[in-house]
C-alpha cells in the first residue's frame, strides 16, 4: 500500500501534469484553485503568505535540516542522518533540474517577483521533503501523529501561500509535492532496513 499511495500513484498525478505543462495546457485545477484563492485577499493574509514563504523556504528549510542531520550523527543515528540529507538534498536537486526542464513561466499576477521558473514549486517541493522524512523517522515512535498532523498542515499551508501571493499555479504546487512525496517513500523503502 506504501509504494502505491506514497510512490506510485504521486509518480502518475506528475506524469499527467508534467505532460501538461509540457504542452502548455490550460489546466482546469489552476483556475478552479485560484478562483477560489484570490477572491479572499487581505493585507492580513499577504503578511501571513509572506511569513509561510520565509518558513517553507531553502534559509529556513536549509538550517533545520542541517540541524536535523547533525543532531542524528551526535546521538549516533548515522543512517537516519544519511537518509534526512539525502531526502533534503535529492528533493532539492531533483526541484531544480525540473526548473531547468519545463522552464514553465511564473503567473503574470504574483504580488511578488521569484528568481526562478515555476514548475514545479521549490517551497511545496522542499516542505514535502521535510515534513516526510520527519515523519519517517518519528513513525515508530509515539511522536507519529504529532508529526503526521503538524507536517501535513505546515506542507499545506506554504504550498496554498505560494498560490495565493500569485508566485506559483497550484498545478506546481501539487507537482511540488507529488515529486518530494515518491522521492521520500522511495527512499525510505530502499533504506527500511538501515532505518
């Protein structure tokens, strides 16, 4: 059951987006979502986007990563380390060489300029990654649902944040997160019995 909700069927909702972005269709979810979305602007909810942005990106992400994975080596967890990197890090790079790919253009509305191409979304990509491989590694505790709960509902949170500032489709967002959720559920099968 793992490897089909958490591998294989993430790996084919990013292939029938992929191939929509490709094409350079009119994705029905993306103005559905952002009709949804956009209607409930508020100077208060472009502060809280603004902040959900800072947190859910590569600074923040980056330093509670490194600080997971040097916490993992001291207390002499070293494959659990390898994995967190490798779950961070091939997320990451995985993120950026689909940037180069699809080369697909922000919206033209964003309340902010990004540096980068769109798709798929860095921010939904690398909280994914994060709160995944947390709860991985918290599954066989009695943490589980504490991180089940707070990951999900942080990974939702930025990823809706980075459609309402306009900075991203939801088409990237969920291409974000689908590619992050079978990287990590991969991973983590390949190293169950390190883990």
């Amino acid at each position: 059951m793992l490897l089909f909700f958490g591998v294989l069927l993430p790996l084919i909702v990013l292939g029938v987006l992929s191939e929509e972005v490709l094409e350079r269709e009119d994705i029905r979810l993306d103005r559905w979502v952002i009709g949804l979305i956009h209607p409930l602007a508020s100077p208060t909810l472009q502060k809280i986007g603004l902040v959900l942005r800072f947190l859910g990106g590569a600074e923040v992400l980056g330093m509670a990563s490194l600080l997971m994975v040097a916490y993992l080596l001291l207390t002499r967890e070293g494959w659990k380390a390898f994995f967190f990197a490798l779950a961070m890090g091939g997320a990451v790079g995985l993120n950026l060489l689909a940037k180069a790919s699809f080369r697909r253009d922000r919206p033209l509305e964003a309340l902010l300029q990004e540096p980068n191409y769109s798709f798929p979304s860095g921010h939904a990509s690398g909280s994914m990654a994060f709160a995944m491989a947390v709860i991985v590694l918290l599954w066989p505790t009695r943490w589980r649902w504490w991180a089940v709960g707070l990951g999900m509902a942080f990974t939702l949170l930025v990823g809706i944040s980075r459609i309402y500032l306009g900075a991203h489709y939801p088409s990237d967002v969920l291409g974000g997160w689908m590619a992050s959720l079978a990287w990590v559920l991969g991973l983590r099968q390949v190293l169950r019995s390190r883990l």
